[in-house]
C-alpha cells in the first residue's frame, strides 16, 4: 500500500495568467500552479474557513447556473474560492462566478455580492483533473456565517466532480442567473458540486484545522441545513473561547482508511485534502477504519494501525500536529462483528497509549458510549441506526475535544462546553492512558 503522498508536492508559478491545479493523472496529489496577485504580495497568508473533500460520480450540467451556500468558521477581510475539476473527464467552464452574503434559501444579499475572477478574467476552463483558485476578492467574511457562491456552466460539463453529503440545499437554475437576488423556482439537491474551498485572509488568524474522516466527520444523521456537524460545532466552541482557527471538513460518507471506495482511502487523499489545505496546522483523524472494520473481510488491526502509522508520519513530515480519535461505539449497526469489535478495541487501546505518536487524543468513544454497556452509543446519543450520533452526540464529540491543549491558552472568552465533560487528554512521553 503506497499512499499518494509520495507522488509530488504542490508546485507553484506563473502559466498563462490562469489560475488552476493539475492532478497527475493517476489522480495524485494536486501540482499547484497560480499567479501572484496583489493580496498575495501582503504578508497575511491564507486560511481556509470551509471545505470539503472532493468525490467523483456528480450530475452533468449545461446552461445552468448553481448557487451553493457554505457555513464558514472564521471570518477574514478577503476571500478566495476553489473550483474543482479533478474527478472530471473534459474541461468545464465557468462564468459569471460570484460570491455574496446568503440572505436565507436561494437569496442573497445584493449589495454584498462581488465578482469573482481567475486571473483577472471573468471566467475560468479548468482541465480534467484540475482545479481553479480564484484571485482575492474584497469581500468581508464573518465567522459562522452563510456565504453563497453562485456560477454559471455555459457548456455541458461531463459528471461534477462532487462532494455528495453536503446536508446543505443547493440550488440549479436555467442560463445565467448568477446575479439575481433570488432564483427563480430552482431545483435543488443536498450535495455540493465543483465548488470545494473558500479562504479568508485574517491577520488574527492562527492557522486551521482538518478534520479527516467518514460518516461521522461528515456530519451523517446530523440535521438538514443546521450545521450540527462535530466540525461545525467545535468551530464555535473555538470562536467562544477566542482563538481564530479555520475548521475544514474533509469528512467522506462511507470513506476508508486503507481502501478507495467512497472517494479515494484516506491514505490516498491525505497529501490533497488534507496537507494542501491553506493554513493547516493540525489534523484531527476521526472515524474511517469503523467501515474498515465493518467489511465482510475486514483488515486485522496491525493493518489498520499501521495505516493511523503512516498517517501520523505523513502530518508530521509535514509540520502537522497529529490529534487521534478514538472508534466511537458501533454495536447494533448492520455490519458490526465480534472480530469488529475486538479491532476496534485493539484500536482505541492503540491511540491511547504512551507510543502512538499522536500528539493528542480525542476520545469520541468515551464522549459517546453507554457507560453501561460500552460496546453500544449512548442511547441519548444514537439517531437510532446504531452507528451515528445524532446532534446530542456529535455536540458531544465535539466537546470532547480539549482546546487549550491542542490550540493552546486564548486571551478570549472562556470556553464552556455543553454536555459531557472533556474526555481528552494531551499525550506526552511516558504518558500511558489505558486500554479500551
């Protein structure tokens, strides 16, 4: 097993006036190649305040404009968007692409809108395998806000490189629409198409976060439209406590740890959605190895660790802080196993330890399990599948992540979590934190 961080970094410079990055085309990580701007030139550097990660198999469109709204976690006086072609098969275009503050549904502010532009062009073909970074926008941010970006596909695009859980409506209207305040009658669809990235420039900004990982990072069974995804959640546990840290989800629905299958194994895709992420300075590895777990064939648990090992010494190579989660709780769930659940036991024994390399630890298992029977979600906690939480629980998880020792002490507002105390801990050497 070769994880495609070993297949090239990002590379940047000057081609064309155009603004985009070229995958290899085994799909390795992004060659990034963008001209200077003048935002560039000054010294607040990016960060991203959304994302997600990217998924083949999106729907086609021609002629129709597509208005996204994405929740940020930190606000910025500039902002920037990325455009995603890297699971297309031909070039798509895109024109008329603007962005604007989210005035509820299909609406935005009008006054707030601005366009957007590559290269200082109004519009942008990314090749297949590429994407587009935009040039800054003058464009204010809020923290937890709704910013809508709305786009224009004047020739068909082949299947959208998407992200398919969006748990957020989207909106496709007819022609070039991209400038109306509302959309008339528009079809809509709960996932995310080509639009991938939105970045802010905060001179108080301290850098973001990643949280990689499946269903549960994905924010699945959490509730439609209301940003009650864990990530979501500890972005405003982060503001509330006064550290100005971006939160990135790279959260894949059904997302391996060692195997491609919804969307590129986490192994394959850490160089991309995570590594390259603008500002990134920690990664906080959730729950991929419980469908791992949960196969009809699963890998042993040496495997799977082994995989956490690469992960660890891949975030470090890099400058990263490495945070490990614990396997949440999966007993009840259509494709739990005994031999599931000793690898998950084998896991969390494995995290918790005085030489597992993380750098720290987010117990999701002690943040959700039923103390009664630990094997199974606490049932106020459950959404009734046996495999997620529901918003009770992912609050839990998320306050379960322990802020000043990961992100470090705030001059802010204390912080105050809802619900469970903490179960996190700061691993140091010769620190032995038990088993499962």
């Amino acid at each position: 097993m070769v994880s495609n961080k070993r297949r090239g970094r990002a590379l940047r410079g000057l081609i064309g006036g155009a603004v985009f990055a070229v995958l290899l085309a085994t799909g390795a990580a992004a060659q990034l190649v963008h001209p200077p701007s003048a935002s560039a030139a000054a010294d607040t550097p990016w960060t991203g305040t959304w994302a997600v990660a990217p998924q083949s198999g999106g729907g086609t469109f021609n002629r129709q404009t597509l208005r996204q709204v994405v929740r940020t976690s930190i606000g910025g006086t500039a902002a920037r968007i990325r455009l995603s072609n890297v699971f297309g098969s031909q070039p798509v275009t895109f024109a008329d692409v603007q962005i604007a503050q989210s005035a509820g549904g299909s609406s935005v502010v009008t006054a707030s809108a601005r366009t957007v532009t590559f290269g200082g062009a109004g519009s942008v073909t990314v090749p297949a395998g590429g994407s587009a970074i935009s040039d800054s926008i003058a464009f204010a941010v809020g923290a937890e806000s709704d910013v809508a970006v709305s786009f224009y596909l004047p020739a068909a695009t082949g299947s959208a490189t998407q992200h398919q859980l969006g748990n957020q409506t989207s909106y496709t209207v007819a022609g070039d629409a991209s400038g109306q305040a509302t959309l008339s009658n528009p079809a809509t669809s709960g996932s995310y198409s080509f639009l991938t990235n939105l970045d802010v420039q905060n001179p108080a900004a301290e850098g973001a976060v990643v949280a990689l990982g499946a269903s549960l990072t994905d924010g699945y069974a959490s509730a439609f439209g209301a940003n009650h995804r864990w990530p979501n959640l500890l972005a405003g546990r982060l503001n509330s406590a006064g550290h100005t840290v971006g939160v990135l989800n790279a959260g894949i629905s059904g997302n391996d740890l060692l195997k491609d299958g919804a969307g590129p194994s986490a192994l394959n895709r850490f160089q991309r959605d995570v590594i390259q992420q603008p500002g990134v300075k920690w990664v906080i590895f959730s729950d991929d190895a419980i469908n791992d777990l949960g196969d009809a064939h699963p890998p042993t648990a040496a495997q799977l660790i082994t995989g956490i090992q690469q992960l660890i010494a891949s975030a470090h190579a890099a400058g990263l802080k490495f945070i490990c989660s614990t396997l949440t709780p999966f007993k009840g769930a259509g494709y739990w196993t005994q031999t599931g659940e000793n690898g998950r036991a084998a896991i969390n024994a494995f995290i918790r330890g005085a030489n597992s390399g993380c750098d720290h630890i987010l117990d999701q298992d002690g943040a959700t399990h039923d103390p009664g029977d630990v094997q199974r979600f606490l049932p106020a906690y459950d959404c009734g599948d046996h495999l997620h939480p529901n918003d009770a629980g992912y609050q839990a998880i998320a306050n379960a992540v322990d802020i000043a020792a990961i992100f470090g002490a705030s001059g802010g507002v204390r912080d105050v979590a809802q619900g469970r105390p903490t179960q996190v801990s700061s691993v140091g050497s010769g620190t032995n934190l038990g088993g499962a």
